[in-house]
C-alpha cells in the first residue's frame, strides 16, 4: 500500500466566520494550530484579491507560528507573487479568481494562460517556493501543466463532488474516470498529484483510493463538520476515511 495521503486543512472559512462580524474572532491561526495538533500535515490559506476571508496579516502569522508547511493559495498576479515572495510559504497553488464567484469554480485555463502562467511559476521557484496548479481533470491541462514547469498538480474534483451530491450517477462516474486518467497521465510525467474542492468524508475516501494522489486540500466540510463535533474529531474521522481509501488502492 502507498504511503497514505497528506491532509492540508483550509482555515479561509474560519476567516469567512470572524469577519462575518468584523471581530477578532475566530482566529484562522488557531484554527491552523488546533488543525495540527489534530493530525493534519498542512495548513492551506487563499488571499484573495477582495480579502474577503484570509488577510495579509493572517499569511504573515501563519507563516510564522506554523510548524507544518503552509500553502498559499493565489491568483497568478503581480500583487500576489510579490506577496507570496515576501512571506515564502512552503508553497503556491496558484488558482483562478473572479470576484463574483461564490467559491473557486473551476481549474485554471492553463492554455491560454499558459505563457504567463510559466512567467510566475518560474518567479516563484527562484524564491524557493515550490509551485502547484490547480486544474481541470484532463489530458490537455495536465500537459500544459507540466510543459508550464509546475511540479505540482491540484486536481478540481468539484464536478465530480456537484455530481455526487444531486445524485447524477452518471455524471459522477465520468467525472471520476477523468480524475483517475488524469492522476495516471501526472505520474506518467512525473508531476506530484493533489486534489481538492468539495470533497467529504464519502468522497476523500473514494479519491484516496487512487494511488497517485498524494495529498488532499479541504476546508470547507471540515469547518463545517467541527460546528457539531469540534475540529479535532472532524479530522480524525476524516483521516479515517482517507486511511480506509488507501486501503483499497
């Protein structure tokens, strides 16, 4: 059996609560820690352009207080890379952002953005970030990706996560035998391969189960989970699951 996948826990919707009312609190940083005192092997923060979860003080104190890598979840702009340059994150996963969006929609257009995409990965390499692209399932975005000169992938399993929950059995298998091809075609290149976006603990189970991926990013469902059981209890049971799914590998 593989190596069990790393847990990155996305603190943006502890923001999301604490400037809900403008407080203090709760604290994302707390939220970080308590994440790693439970299990988890990182911690994921996305400052958006609008700010409105993760602040720049917040990556600031998660950079330093963190024992854990942090990944940095960014557009690919200048704004952004001159901050991720000035905090050194372990990590940057760059993403696309449009302010009317609810929550991140989809992977980057990693063709057409190709040439600029190259221009920044390269600009965060030379900071000693390592550089992940958050991307659709396909053969076309995973070749882009790899001749863009990221190491890293993040597979979107949004659309096959959407289609799970309104029953689409259909549609939830073909979205599942895209991320299964893609994960193969980034190991085949040699790209490390993560994924995230809507996952539970159902389906972190299930995409654990694909031997390629070697981490998982999620925020939301684990915040949400630890309104009724607490955050510890809610990554337990979601490493669990995890576990289970590499099990079947």
């Amino acid at each position: 059996m593989r190596h069990l996948p790393r847990l990155g826990v996305n603190v943006d919707h502890v923001a999301t609560l604490r400037n809900a009312r403008g407080s203090s609190y709760p604290d994302p940083l707390r939220a970080a820690l308590v994440a790693v005192a439970a299990g988890a092997d990182g911690v994921t923060a996305h400052l958006r352009e609008d700010r409105r979860h993760i602040r720049d003080e917040d990556m600031a104190r998660l950079k330093r207080e963190l024992s854990v890598p942090l990944n940095f979840e960014m557009a690919a702009t200048n704004e952004m890379v001159a901050i991720a340059i000035d905090t050194r994150p372990h990590a940057c996963c760059l993403v696309p952002e449009r302010r009317s969006e609810r929550t991140t929609e989809g992977g980057l257009n990693v063709h057409d953005g190709h040439d600029h995409l190259k221009l920044v990965a390269a600009e965060l390499r030379r900071a000693g970030v390592r550089v992940s692209l958050f991307i659709e399932p396909g053969r076309t975005a995973v070749e882009a990706a790899d001749s863009i000169g990221a190491p890293v992938v993040e597979l979107h399993t949004g659309s096959w996560c959407d289609a799970r929950a309104h029953g689409e059995t259909e549609r939830a298998r073909h979205e599942f035998e895209r991320l299964r091809d893609a994960a193969r075609l980034a190991e085949e290149l040699g790209l490390e391969c993560h994924a995230g976006h809507g996952l539970d603990f159902e389906t972190a189970e299930t995409i654990s189960a694909l031997p390629q991926i070697m981490e998982l990013n999620i925020g939301h469902f684990l915040v949400s989970e630890a309104i009724f059981v607490g955050l510890p209890a809610a990554i337990a049971k979601m490493r669990a699951a995890m576990q289970a799914g590499r099990a079947r590998a």
